[in-house]
C-alpha cells in the first residue's frame, strides 16, 4: 500500500489512474513471477498483458470477502499461464478486446525481464524465513533503514538486529543454493 490508498479501494475506483496505480504496483512482481514460471521472456510479457487485459476487464468482479486483490490477480494469472502451457503460447483475446497493441520486446526488456524472474525468486525465499529474520531483512535491505532505527522498532537491541540479518542472509544463500 502506498499513498493511503489500498487495492481493493483502488480496483473499487474503477477510474483509469487507480487502475494505473494498481498496475504500477503489481507488475513488476507478476512479470517476474511469469518469467520463472514459463523460462520465456516473450511468453512472460504476452502473459503480463493478457493477466492485466482480463483483470482491468473484469474487475468489477472483484470481490474482496473472497480474496486479497493480490490473491485475485496472481489467480488470474495461474489461468493465463495455465493456458498457456496447455497450448503452448500465451492467448491474446483479452488483448484484443480491449484493443491493446502486442508489445514488442527489445533487448533491454529481455535482460530486464530475466532480471525479475530472479529478483522475483529472492523476494519469495524472504518469504520463507521466520518472521523476526525476515522482519529485520527487509527492513535492512529493502527499506535501506538503519540497525539502529530498526532495533528501536522492534523493541530489541542493535546487536539482535544484526544477527537476526546476518542468519537470514546466510538462510537465503543456503535456499538460493538449494540447501535448505
């Protein structure tokens, strides 16, 4: 959540710009996710779109009791990829429908795309580290905070803090080697 809004409140919205808010946060993450799932950065991109095309068209349809909007998009993405792998190319009705051009990678997409599929790796290993290691990674490393400031919020001392980073640190090598 940035800017005090939440997702759900933006797809509730309806308008362009909180669609566009929305896209923004989640499409760096959902690229890279397809990325690793499909191993093509072609695929990855036909499938971002398509994902975003049917959320955009259907999400009206959202319902917030059953899923976190996060939840919904990445459900919509399982059936894009789905399809995919059963047909062997992304499917490009959505796209159509909402009369979007095909986008049309270079290089740098490529290379950017490969990018986040491993980005998208490290970011779900976070994820499977105990909480006060993941607390303090993140805090460490993606928020750039200080030990000091993060110790003070989390109520222990600096040296905790440090060592908690320093276990996860080592925690991610060892899953990232497959290790673990």
């Amino acid at each position: 959540m940035t800017g005090g809004t939440d997702d759900a409140d933006l797809l509730a919205r309806g308008d362009a710009d909180s669609f566009a808010e929305f896209y923004g946060r989640h499409v760096r993450r959902l690229a890279g996710w397809l990325m690793r799932a499909t191993g093509d950065a072609e695929a990855a991109a036909d499938l971002t779109a398509e994902t975003f095309a049917a959320a955009l068209a259907g999400r009206k349809r959202y319902r917030p009791d059953r899923a976190t909007p996060a939840t919904w998009l990445y459900g919509i993405a399982a059936h894009k990829l789905n399809d995919w792998w059963r047909r062997g190319y992304a499917e490009d009705r959505a796209r159509r429908r909402m009369r979007m051009e095909r986008i049309e990678l270079t290089e740098d997409d490529v290379r950017e795309l490969e990018y986040l599929g491993g980005e998208v790796k490290a970011i779900d290993l976070l994820e499977e580290l105990p909480t006060e290691q993941r607390s303090a990674v993140r805090a460490r490393l993606v928020d750039g905070l200080p030990y000091g400031e993060i110790a003070v919020a989390q109520g222990v001392s600096e040296a905790a803090i440090r060592q908690r980073v320093s276990r996860g640190l080592a925690g991610l090598r060892r899953r990232m080697r497959g290790d673990a």
